[in-house]
C-alpha cells in the first residue's frame, strides 16, 4: 500500500508487524498519525486500532490493523508508543 494512491484505501488485513514495516518504509513521507481504539461490533473480545495516516501531499490512507482476541486498551497504548519511536511523530489515540 502507499500514501501516492488517489483515493484513499481502507486495509482491514494488515498485521501489527506488516503495519510497522509500512510506517518504517513510508516515515519520510508521513506527516501525521492519529489512531482509535475500539472492540469489533458483535465479537466479544477482539478489537482494532484504526489508524489515520496523512502524507506530505496531503493524502490521507485509513488502516484497520486488528488486534486479536483479549487485547485491552493498555496493549494499544504501549504498542503505539513504539510506533511513535519508529515513525517520530506522536499519535494521539481515541478510544471508544
């Protein structure tokens, strides 16, 4: 996936570790992340983080990175932390 796209994509199967390859790959590019905790509709236990990520031109690319089974909002937090540190940028984070 890259931010050059016109039309901003939605990815709904990435990986955390596939999420964090791409964040690496694309950071010089990259002006801003902002990200949203929250449980799955209709599935007990699992959630996502849905990241909103803004390009240099303005572009912006939405990406739904599940978390699995029994993540809580603290595992969402420490992971974003090491985000922050790979992209350099801070991510505020919604939850709800």
């Amino acid at each position: 996936m890259s931010l050059t796209n016109d039309v901003p994509p939605v990815s709904t199967g990435e990986t955390p570790v596939g999420f964090e390859h791409w964040i690496a790959s694309e950071k010089e590019r990259i002006t801003a992340i902002t990200a949203h905790y929250h449980d799955v509709n209709g599935q007990p236990g699992q959630s996502v983080v849905d990241f909103s990520v803004t390009s240099t031109d303005g572009k912006q690319t939405d990406h739904r990175i599940p978390l699995g089974e029994g993540k809580v909002e603290e595992t969402a937090r420490l992971w974003l932390s090491e985000l922050e540190q790979l992209s350099g940028l801070t991510i505020p984070l919604t939850v709800g």
